[in-house]
C-alpha cells in the first residue's frame, strides 16, 4: 500500500482525533490537573502500519548530529518465556513498529522482569521519567508487555530572550490565580485569530543544512536514504487560547469531535503582536488510561472474548490472553530555548478473564494566562508527538 497524500491526511487526522478525543476524556477525569499525551492514531490497521512506518522513519528520526531537534523512539515486546511471539507477529514488530523483541521470565521472576522493563524506559528516556511499573504490577499471570516511548528535545526557530521573562498572574479554572514566569517576545509571531479562540505556532529549529548540503547528499546515495527526508522535517508547537478564561473544554470538545480542526484552524503566516506572553511550564503525568480506553468504546482487548492468539504461542494454560491495563506517563518542559518532552506508554497483558502596498495588518495579542491546550507536531507528515493541557504552569 502507497502512502499517498490523501492517505497521509487522513491518517494524520485520526491521529489528531484520537489524541484530542483522549485529551477530553482524560480531562472530565482530571479536571485540576494538567495534562499530557504521546499518542498516535489512524483510520485502518492498513494505513496505520504504513504511516506508523513512515513517521517512524522520518519525522522520528534524530537529527541531533546535523542539528535538528533530540528525537529518540523505541518500541519494545517482552514475552514470558512459555509464550514466545508469533513469527509473522514479530516480523511486523520489528519491521513496521521498529520493535526490539525479548523473553524474560514473568512467570518465576516477575520483579525482575519488570525491572529489565523499567530500565530500558529509562535508557530510552534519557533517565527523565524514573520507572513505570511499580511492584506488584508485574504478576506470574503476566504473559506480555508492549511498550512505546519517545523523547523529544528541540530549540526554538526565534529562542525567547531570557532577561524578558517576568513573573505575571495565571488564571485557574477555579477563579484563584498564581504567580508563574511568562516568556515575552516583540518579534512577528504564526498566530490566527478565530471566533472564540487563537491559535499560535512556535517553530522548532529544523536542520542546519547550510554548509552541509553536499555531506547529506553524500550520506543519503551511501546509505540508500531519501535525499528530502532530512529537509523535510519540521516540528512545531501549537498553543490553542480561547478567548474565555473557561473556555478550554468547549474548544477541547471542538477539536476533538471535528475531523480535521486542527489542521484547519492552523496560522498560515506572521503577523505582528502588541503583547505576546506564554508561560513556562514543566509538567508530569503517570496513571492507567484503561477507564478512558473504555469509554472511548475500546472494551473487548480487556474482556475474556479478546482473541490475541496471532500475537504469542500458546503457554499451555487454555486460558485466553486479555489486556489487563494500559499505564501512561509523561513529561515536557518548555522554557526559553525550547521544549523537552518525553513519554511512554505500556500494555500489560496476562491470562484470565494592489502596486500600492496595503497597510499593514493590526497587531494582535496573544497572553496565554489562562488554560490552554498544546499540540507538538511534526508537520510534513501531520504527527502528533505530543498534546495536552495546561491548567496551572505552576504545578508539577
């Protein structure tokens, strides 16, 4: 299958309504916290393996070397020894989903299967998020463990300058408000102006390919790469402000049930600011996610009539193989240089149950000192890395 435009598109536009359908969900049950989430999402299992495919290796790919943004992606499958993955299952794994494959011991030694997991979280991590799994949530029912993680590190296109940043008041949903250091910039900004909200997008530093066209050119012929794969990515982050101080859920709920809203509603070009102020913010995430999964019809995985007998050889039992939960946990950063972000996200499975130039358009504000919710995207492929909410900058 051809990953043409209109496919892309679509799969893009999945991805961010699965993203900003979790993102609603999770924040009816998570009204005073903030939020993040790495997700990823498509229309059919056909199109998600060919997307999945490309985002992996292009819009995932480190560019720290020629210097582009830190990315670091990883899939991992751990068996139990007496269920080994299927072949065709681990062929489409490790070629597809770029997936390390491993056995370790759930059955006799589920603590330190569950510590070999932690640790490659860790690892792939760049030690920001500690571990996942905490004891007890590896038993000797546990049969497999799927686990994504991505890390993201990118500068600012225009870093804000650090002497402007001041402490200015943020406005909760509560009413209350906090003292939170606003990052404040005088230069042009992407921002569209809509009814009931803005939106902005802060460019992150794409690849420096000055002075270095003809080594890429020379690695890509060696390495048998695509010569506009390197050109072509290009990160962002996406600030959705509505007007009203309590405006966040409507524009969540917006975003979520509209196809394509994001994309839509995207700035396509600079315009000048009166008064520009974003608030740094770093902020974590860790609990189970299967509630929302429920509710957003996903229920037979978790029942005794799931059929995950592709995935694993049969470890004798007779008993089926369910998922049993579903544990996310993230954290990103955004300050004067850029972002950081990381997240990961792991499934437990078990057995049981005009000449003359027209005048320059008006300046515009745009004060994020109110909730708000965030997109980082990777734009040629429409990926969504990252997205969630921003309730109290001043919370962890």
């Amino acid at each position: 299958m051809e990953v043409t435009r209109d496919t892309t598109q679509s799969c893009s536009g999945g991805l961010a309504a699965l993203a900003a359908s979790l993102a609603s969900r999770l924040a009816d049950d998570n009204a005073d916290s903030n939020l993040i989430l790495g997700v990823l999402g498509a229309p059919s299992r056909a199109a998600l393996d060919e997307f999945l495919s490309r985002v992996a290796e292009d819009a995932l790919e480190d560019h720290s070397e020629s210097g582009g943004p830190r990315v670091a992606f990883a899939c991992g499958v751990w068996t139990d020894l007496t269920c080994p993955l299927k072949p065709a299952y681990r062929h489409a794994a490790a070629s597809t989903y770029k997936a390390d494959a491993s056995t370790v011991d759930f059955r006799n030694n589920p603590e330190a299967a569950r510590g070999q997991i932690n640790a490659w979280v860790a690892q792939v991590k760049r030690k920001l998020i500690g571990s996942v799994l905490g004891p007890g949530s590896i038993t000797p029912l546990t049969r497999a463990v799927l686990g994504n993680a991505i890390y993201f590190k990118g500068k600012w296109e225009k870093p804000f300058r650090k002497k402007r940043t001041a402490d200015k008041l943020f406005h909760r949903l509560d009413g209350r408000t906090v003292d939170v250091p606003f990052m404040q910039s005088r230069s042009s900004q992407f921002i569209a102006v809509h009814k009931g909200f803005k939106v902005i997008r802060l460019s992150i530093h794409r690849l420096a390919l000055a002075g270095h066209t003809d080594a890429l050119h020379l690695a890509n012929m060696l390495t048998g790469r695509r010569a506009d794969r390197d050109k072509r990515a290009q990160f962002s982050m996406c600030v959705f402000l509505p007007d009203a101080f309590n405006g966040l859920p409507g524009l969540v709920d917006a975003i979520a049930s509209q196809p394509g809203f994001r994309h839509k509603h995207l700035p396509k070009e600079k315009i000048h600011v009166r008064e520009f102020r974003v608030p740094k913010f770093k902020l974590s995430f860790h609990r189970s996610v299967v509630t929302i999964i429920n509710k957003l019809g996903l229920r037979l995985p978790f029942s005794d009539q799931a059929d995950l007998s592709d995935m694993v050889e049969g470890d004798g039992s007779g008993l089926p193989l369910v998922l049993s939960d579903i544990i996310h946990k993230a954290v990103i950063e955004v300050n004067e240089e850029g972002t950081e972000a990381t997240a990961v996200t792991l499934m437990d499975m078990e057995i049981g149950c005009s000449r003359i130039p027209p005048p320059p358009p008006p300046r515009v504000d745009f004060v994020a000192d109110h909730l708000f919710a965030y997109f980082i995207v990777e734009e040629a492929i429409g990926a969504v890395v990252f997205v969630g909410h921003v309730l109290d900058p001043s919370a962890l």
